[in-house]
C-alpha cells in the first residue's frame, strides 16, 4: 500500500479508540465527572461513526478528536453550569479517600491545599484551563495545542503561564505556603 | 512576588525549562527573595496537586478496551426505549381519545379494543424497528443490517408514519 492510500485510509473511529484515554484525560482534566465525561465521549465516538470527517493523517485526526472533546466539554459545562458545585463535590470526594490514608496533621494541610486549587480550577476561565490540561495532564507541546485550539504558540504559552499563576495564587492567597 | 524576574520566566525555572545560566539567574534571585521563592513553591505544588486530582477523577472512569470504543450501549439503547415507549403512549392516548369521540361511539366495543390493539402493535412495531435500525446503521458492520429493516419498514408497514421515514433514511444511506 502506497503512503498516499494509507493516509486516505486513516478510519477516525479507529483513531478514536486507540487514543481514548487521552480523550478520557481531557474530558477529567476539563472538570467532568466519570458519568458525564463517558457521555461526551459516547457522543464524540457516535459524531465521528455519522459524519467520519477526512484527514490527511493520524494525527490530524487526533488533533481534530481532541478539539472536539473539548468544544463538548464546555458544551456540557454550559448545559450543566455546574462549575462550582462539581468543584465542591470533587473536592469531598477526594477528601474522602484521602482521609483514611494521611495523618491528622498532614490531612488538614493537604485538604486546604487541595481545596484551594479545586476552587483555583473551577474558578478559572475556559481559555485558561484547556491549554493547562492539555500540557501537564495530556503531555502535549504549545505546538499541538495551539493547532487543537487554533491558537498560535505564542498565545498558548501566554496562556499556560497565565493558568499556572493563577492556580499557584490561589494557594497563596489563602495564606497556604506550600 | 517582586517585579524583578517575570512571571513567565518563573514559570519556566518552575518547569525546569529555563536554559542552565537563566536557571542559575532565577536561582540566585530566589534564595533572597522570599515572595519569588513562595511562587516558586506554589507553581509547582499546585501544577502537582490538579495532576493528582484529574488522576484520581480518572480512576473512577470504567476501562474501555481499544478494540472495543465507547460502550454505546448504555443510553442509546434507554432512550431508544424511551423514545418508543412515548411514541406508543402518545399513539395509544390519541387512538382512545379518536373512538371515544367519534358520533355513536361513546364507549369501545370488542372490535374498536382489537383494530386499536392491532394499530398500536404495527405503528410501535415500525417505530421500534427504525429506531433500532437508526442506531446500528451507524457502527460498524450494520449498515446492511440497518438497509433490510429499512425496506421492510418500507414494504411491511407501509400504513404507518415510519415507512416515509424509512425511505428517507434508504435514500441516504
């Protein structure tokens, strides 16, 4: 088979699950819950069976994935506008698990940490957020996140050290020190 | 934080990114400047903790084989069911509401139940075949499948709302 044909081959679908639990890694690093985020994938995998786009490569297509479960993530937050009360919830969660784990000293400590940079994502704008997860929760460089978003590198890193100052104060406007 | 090192620049040593002597410039700064040294800190302390929080989201996810994709089964399946359950309700109500208020027939006789047990059966049969057909004409290897319920829709149930349906769908297939 030709490079030419292989490319005009590329089968999304395919593309899909073998890079679903990068998908997966946006959907939770965008704020979804379990439930919701394997609603939004369901609905991404059944967009890309009705309507399979074509791509010049994998990777053009897994760029083109990503972007996609991102736009439905936020479409969901909107749907929802649960931001806040997901954060809260998140939150009691995690500290549920971690209780059992840590010392009384260290727990308080790390609860408020923790609690200070759940509120410092829920709080922090869409713009923001998706770069930051997409770089240290999908491993991706300003490049590819700047051909998912559609935004220049430039913009991106401005944008990934604009999401990392403000989660870093939110833990040091509750007085935490790390 | 002083105005001395930029913000971005500290995210950068924070991310050990800088290159060795800018590393060592920041360094330097940061052992005197106890507000540089705190966002120092806090750069990487919360980068680490949103990781172990999406981390720990992702745990509860249910494992998907590759091979297999999403589990679609889940809602399409409920609200293909509840699609059809509404559509026989709808039907059922409005079929009653008809023969208890045509002239001269103020109450259903044994012959009025049967047409309308049969109408109900036939119109919900075909809605229930073309939702069904809906969703497997979409996966992989059911589109033939998806074609011959069409057509029999097409053929069998050509009194019912869905056959029009159904043509359609052949059409763009």
């Amino acid at each position: 088979m030709s490079e030419k044909e292989a490319v005009e081959n590329v089968r999304v679908d395919d593309v899909f699950r073998e890079r679903v639990e990068l998908f997966q890694r946006v959907a939770v690093g965008m704020g979804l819950s379990a439930e919701q985020g394997e609603d939004v994938l369901q609905d991404v995998y059944l967009e890309v069976l009705q309507r399979p786009p074509k791509f010049q490569g994998i990777e053009e297509a897994a760029r083109w994935l990503t972007r996609v479960t991102i736009n439905r993530c936020l479409s969901e937050f909107r749907r929802r506008k649960r931001h806040g009360q997901k954060a809260r919830e998140m939150f009691q969660r995690w500290v549920e698990r971690e209780r059992a784990q840590v010392r009384p000293d260290q727990q308080v400590a790390r609860s408020e940490q923790m609690q200070a940079v759940r509120e410092g994502l829920g709080q922090m704008s869409e713009l923001l957020r998706a770069p930051l997860v997409l770089k240290y929760y999908c491993g991706l460089n300003s490049s590819e996140i700047g051909e998912i978003l559609e935004l220049k590198p430039g913009t991106v890193r401005k944008r990934l050290c604009d999401g990392r100052i403000v989660l870093a104060k939110a833990l040091l406007q509750r007085g935490i020190r790390p | 934080m002083c105005d001395k090192i930029p913000e971005e620049k500290l995210v950068a040593f924070a991310d050990g990114d800088l290159s060795a002597s800018e590393s060592q410039e920041v360094s330097k700064h940061i052992d005197h400047c106890e507000s540089c040294r705190a966002m120092v800190e806090a750069l990487q302390q919360s980068i680490e903790l949103a990781k172990v929080s999406w981390a720990a989201e992702q745990a509860k996810w249910p494992k998907w084989r590759k091979a297999d994709g999403p589990k679609l089964n889940r809602w399409p399946v409920a609200r293909v069911l509840a699609v059809a359950a509404s559509i026989l309700l709808l039907l059922g109500v409005g079929l009653v509401w008809r023969l208890l208020s045509e002239p001269g027939k103020s109450a259903l006789n044994g012959k009025a139940i049967a047409r309308l047990e049969r109408t109900v059966i036939r119109v919900g049969a075909a809605a229930q075949m073309l939702a069904v057909a809906d969703m497997l004409a979409n996966q992989p290897g059911g589109r033939d499948y998806a074609r011959e319920r069409y057509k029999e829709i097409v053929t069998g149930y050509s009194d019912t709302e869905y056959a029009a349906q159904a043509k359609l769908r052949l059409k763009m297939l």
